[in-house]
C-alpha cells in the first residue's frame, strides 16, 4: 500500500491548546506522524511518496472560500498585531443570541470561524494544512488510477473542520475533500466510515443534506465526550439525506465486546448504500492507553478492525485522523492497514 506524506507537514508544531482550563502543549505533536512512519518502513507495508500539488479548486467545493482565504493569511494578520506570541486563538464565539456575522478584527474573525480553543494557528500551519490536504487528493488519485488501497498519512487531521469552522486540532478537512473528489471524478456514490473515538462533526456537516455521500461514525457518546453539540444517535440526515448519515455513539469505557457490533452495523449499512468507493476517517485514539479518550481496544483488536473493513471488497483509502498514544500510534495503524491487505 502506497502512503502519501509531506515533509511539510511537521511545520505546524508545537501548539498548544486548552485542556481542563489550562494553556498546554497540544497531544497534536508532529511526533505522531514520525513514529506512524518508522512503522511503515520497518514492517515493510510500502513505499511512501510525498504528494502532488493541486491549487484550491479541489478545496473549494467543500469549504467556504472566504474561509480558506482567512485560514491562509490569518498568522500574518495576527503576528503583525501580536508580536510576542507565539499562535493565533480565539477567545469570543457568535455563541447562542449573538449574530452569525464575520467580524473584521482578526480576533473577531478566529472566533468567528472556530469552534473551540484546540486548532491554534501559528507560522506554518497553512502550509502544513495544506501539504496535509494534498496528502488525500494524492491517495484519491491513486485509488482513481486502479490502486485497491491508499494511506494519506494526514497530519493535522479534518474530520472535525467544518465547511467554515476548525476545531478539534482540525483546519481543512481532509478526508471529506477526498470524498467530494471521487464525487467529480465521476464515482456515484461514496461511503465514509470514521473511527476515530470522536465524532466527526466536520464530515457530518458537509454532507448531511446529501444522499451520494453516506457518512457513518463510531465514536464515544458526545453528551460525555468532544465534540459535545453533535453526534447523537439521531443525526439520520436532512432533506435528499435523510437516511444517509448513521452515528453509533458508545458509552465511556467502551471495549472491543462494545465496539465490534458496531464496526459491524456500519460495515453493513455501507454494504447496502453500494458506494464506488470508501473513505476510512482512521483515528486510533480508541486505544486502551489513549491519553485523551476511555476505549479499552488493544493492539491486535487494530488487526481485526483492518480485516472486517476489507470484507466490504472496496477501493479504500484510508486517512489519517487523531490517536495521541504516540508510541504504540505506527504499531496500531499499521496493524489496521495490514489488517485490511491481509484479507
Ligand atoms: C481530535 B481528533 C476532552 C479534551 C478534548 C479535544 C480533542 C480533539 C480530538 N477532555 N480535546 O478527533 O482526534
Ligand atoms: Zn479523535
């Protein structure tokens, strides 16, 4: 299986975000993509290639082109007006009774265009965020050429990045750029499965009034965990979509017993849609020893996730979401990977 990385990526480093009230270094580390790498090379799962460039045109039918543009310039504008500091975060939200109205003050705007304060942007995210985006278009071009699997090794993730909105450690959104390329690539319809153990909000959002996207998500229960407003076991989709979003919340603590019936479900709702194509959200923070997150999967339980994933018998790509466990990160992605080429 071929994987897409950039050099690039590591740029955007040394974040830091609010957890428990207080300002600290962000689990987000450039580190995660490092050892998912060392693990590639040394079990020998293929070649990994840097990816091509692209312009915006892919990015802009799924997100807001004023945002994209702010995402761009929005370091610049805030270092020309904070010096001394070292990243751009929000501290005011058009939260309930105010106005959905973009300010112009730079500190307006973050808020604006933020969900939360965990996606602080400083010099190099851009180009990180970008170089990451180019990592799915990559892969989806490779899956569009005849490869049966693809691994964009994106880093920062995207599926809790919205159609204007960051969050959750998450600017563009990467694998729903991948699914809307497939889309104008001439695939008819297209299945999302994320499990990553948050919800993908982001992903949940673009494509809720569609039926040509199915977006299905095991995550933990967002009234006990982020992303907390969405995600809920009635989100089925509005309008043409209705039906076509699936969410299979889990309780905290939530072990393989909990989590398989439901990888099974969402395995077969994609089985009924018939999707050209599947885009794996490939989050591994539902581990036991995740620093941020309460499943209790192991190592191999990586290796089974893989394996059933492949039974749907689809071109698959899969993209890199969250998982914070660093050192055990490249055993258990690639053990999801193998998992799938085993089959
Ligand atoms: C990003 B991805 C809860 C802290 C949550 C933000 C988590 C962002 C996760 N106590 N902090 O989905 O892995
Ligand atoms: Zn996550």
């Amino acid at each position: 299986m071929i994987t897409f990385f950039s050099d690039q990526q590591a740029l955007h480093r040394d974040v830091k975000e609010v957890l428990s009230g207080e300002l600290v270094p962000s689990f987000e580390v450039a580190q995660r993509t490092d050892i998912v790498l060392k693990a590639i090379e040394t079990r020998g799962l293929g070649p990994v290639m840097a990816p091509a460039q692209f312009d915006t045109d892919a990015v802009l039918t799924v997100h807001d082109p004023d945002y994209v543009a702010f995402l761009r310039g929005a370091w610049d504008e805030w270092h020309a007006l904070f010096p001394d500091t070292t990243q751009a975060m929000p501290y005011c939200f058009p939260a309930r009774g105010f106005r959905s109205i973009c300010p112009a003050h730079i500190e307006g705007r973050l808020g604006y265009y933020s969900a939360d304060l965990t996606a602080a942007i400083m010099a190099g995210t851009w180009e990180a965020v970008w170089a990451s985006v180019e990592c799915a278009l990559s892969g989806q071009q490779q899956i569009i050429a005849g490869e049966k699997s693809v691994f964009s090794l994106c880093r920062p993730p995207g599926h809790h990045a919205g159609r204007d909105q960051m969050g959750g450690y998450c600017y563009l959104n990467n694998a729903a750029i991948a699914a809307q390329a497939y889309r104008d690539s001439g695939c008819l319809r297209v299945a999302i499965l994320d499990v990553d153990y948050h919800h993908g909000n982001g992903t949940q959002s673009i494509f809720y009034d569609r039926a040509d996207v199915l977006f299905t998500s095991i995550h933990a229960d967002p009234a006990w965990d982020y992303p907390h407003y969405l995600g809920y076991q009635d989100e089925i989709g509005v309008g043409d979509g209705k039906g076509y979003n699936l969410n299979l919340p889990l309780r905290l603590n939530s072990t393989w017993a909990d989590y398989e019936p439901a990888l099974l479900a969402a395995l077969e709702r994609i089985a009924v849609f018939q999707p050209d194509v599947l885009v794996v959200s490939l989050g591994l923070d539902s581990y036991e020893h995740d620093p941020i997150s309460s499943f209790k999967l192991d190592a191999e339980k990586y290796t089974f996730m893989g394996q059933r994933i492949a039974e749907l018998g689809l071109p698959t790509q899969f993209v890199f979401e969250g998982g914070y466990a660093v050192d055990a990160l490249g055993t258990n992605t690639v053990n999801v990977l193998e998992g799938f080429q085993q089959y």
